[in-house]
C-alpha cells in the first residue's frame, strides 16, 4: 500500500461532512471557518507504541485512543469539537493496521462529530499525533488557573483501571473476567466532553486525569497558587477495581496510576450540589474528592487526616 493509498483510505473511512471546512484533505492544508460569536480551542497529544499504548494493541483501539486523549483535553477546556489532524508514523505500509485504525478513529469522531481535515503519513517506529480543534463562547474556556481556598474538588467518573490493565499485562492475574472491564478503560477511554460543557464557566478550574491525579491536580494548584488536599477514601472505583486490588495498592493506582482520561474540577462549595446534580442528568457520575486550602502543593490524606506518602505522584516523560 503506498503512502496515498493509506491516505486515501483513512480520508474515505473518516469522511464526515461539516459547514465549517470550507476545503479538507486534499490540498497542502485546510481551509476552516471559526463560527461568530466563538473562540478556537487547539491541543495536540502524541501517542506512541510501548508507551501511550502496550505492543500488540488492536488496531481499532490505538486509532480510538489516539482521538480520545486530544478531545478529552478539549473538554478539560469546556469545548465542543469539531476538526482533527492525524499524522500517522508507521514502520511499514500496513493496510490491515490502517483500516483498524481508520474504524476506530472514524467510531469516536462520528460520535463527537469530528471532521479529521488534515495531516501526513511517514515510516518510522509505530506513532500518532492528533491536533484536535473546538469551540468556546468568548471568556467561558475553563482553565486551570482559577482555582480558590474553601472551593471543593472532585473528579468525573472512577479512578484506576487503566493503570490496574497495565499493572496486570502479562501476568496470571490477566485472566481474571475483571480485566476486561480494566483493559477496556485503557484501550477505549471516554472523553468527558459533554461533562465539560456542563462544567464550562461554572467550575473555577479543570484538568484531565492523564499523568495521575496527584501530579495533574498538582498542576492545577500551581497555576491556582494553591494547596488541594485529597481525601483517599472518597476517590471513586469501579467493582472491576475494588475486585482486584486491596486498599493500599489500588489507592496508589487511583492516585498516580494516570490514563484515566475523567476531568477534575474545582467548584465554589456552595455550587458543587447543584452541579454533581446536573452532570449527573447527563449520566457522568461525580464525587468529591478533596478542597481547595490556603499554601502550595498537593497532599494525599488517609482516613485519619494523615499524609499517604507515595514513590511517585505520576507519569514522567523523562524522569
């Protein structure tokens, strides 16, 4: 399969019409219209093979993840999407992996009514970058700065199983009728971007779970110039979780495990009723974690109010 043949494929396989491209794939680069009366949110994540994802992936799963991860940070942000570029690096001229892959990306992009507009194919070791592209009203983009003392913190959905999946590879527990529902939250996470509009102008600051909860909770309390303090016993599992690891270990998966993809946000105290209950009318559970404190830093607390000292707080590139 040459290099346009594979182009060709996966611009028929994720063909979706929208107003908004005046001009897609076909020239040197796209010609798109912002709507009036909005702002353009742009992000960019790369995924690569034995990292983002374990060698041997379905195909379908990697081209699925490969768009999640990037509209998760779109609804981290409160938009609405709407275009992607893929820039696909493969070592070889695969036409089965391409079609895997253009059916997963194509799967979650018609379901978030994304138009892929754009990109390059290139040999190389097995990796994806997408740019992802949304919308906000003027001034409503949530960001990760705006976080303040007395406010609460939560986070979408539970915490843990795609770390618990990559912890369990290869070993016997892997056969459990649990790991299914773990590999799966690896595999297929789910970007929160109808939360995220919900969340839009209401929360004082978000992030998504990527790297682990401390260390992106962290982030958010630095923009903020804050302290968060997070309660253990209050993070959210699934039954596939709380089946498989005891307290100690899954609290340390739920806390810096990472890959989760769920949004944590801050909201005013006297707010956070109200809106777990609105997202909740749109089926994404939320629960409250932790707050917002006076000082800098992030600390994990155990059920006696005590400091859970952990080896590492989350992913690091280049630790």
């Amino acid at each position: 399969m040459a290099e346009f043949d594979l182009i060709d494929h996966i611009r028929r396989r994720c063909d979706l019409a929208r107003a908004d491209v005046r001009l897609g794939i076909g020239d040197d680069a796209a010609v798109l219209a912002v709507p009036a009366g909005h702002e353009l949110v742009a992000c960019t994540d790369t995924l690569v093979a034995g990292v983002h994802f374990p060698h041997g992936s379905a195909p379908a799963d990697i081209g699925w993840k490969a768009l999640a991860v990037n509209l998760s940070d779109l609804a981290a942000m409160g938009a609405t999407p709407a275009w992607a570029l893929l820039a696909l690096t493969l070592p070889e001229p695969d036409a089965g992996f391409v079609a895997g892959f253009a059916e997963g990306f194509a799967d979650l992009a018609a379901a978030h009514h994304v138009a892929l507009v754009g990109g390059d194919t290139t040999r190389g070791p097995l990796a994806i970058t997408v740019t992802a592209h949304g919308f906000v009203p003027p001034g409503q983009a949530l960001r990760r700065d705006g976080a303040r003392s007395g406010d609460e913190v939560f986070v979408t959905g539970t915490l843990g199983d795609a770390a618990a999946a990559l912890r369990l590879l290869g070993t016997s527990r892997a056969a459990e009728f649990t790991f299914a529902e773990l590999r799966a939250r690896l595999d297929r996470p789910t970007p929160r971007v109808a939360a995220g509009a919900v969340l839009r102008a209401r929360a004082t600051a978000c992030i998504d779970v990527s790297d682990g909860l401390l260390a992106d909770l962290g982030h958010m309390a630095n923009q903020s110039g804050v302290g968060i303090e997070v309660e253990a016993a209050c993070l959210p599992a699934s039954p596939a979780l709380l089946a498989i690891f005891d307290g100690r270990e899954r609290c340390a998966l739920q806390l810096a495990g990472g890959d989760d993809y769920e949004l944590a946000f801050s909201v005013p105290a006297g707010q956070a009723h109200d809106l777990a209950q609105d997202l909740a009318r749109i089926g994404c559970a939320a629960t409250r974690i932790g707050r917002v404190v006076d000082g800098t830093g992030v600390r994990a607390l155990d059920a006696h109010a005590q400091p859970i000292e952990l080896p590492r707080r989350g992913w690091e590139h280049f630790a």
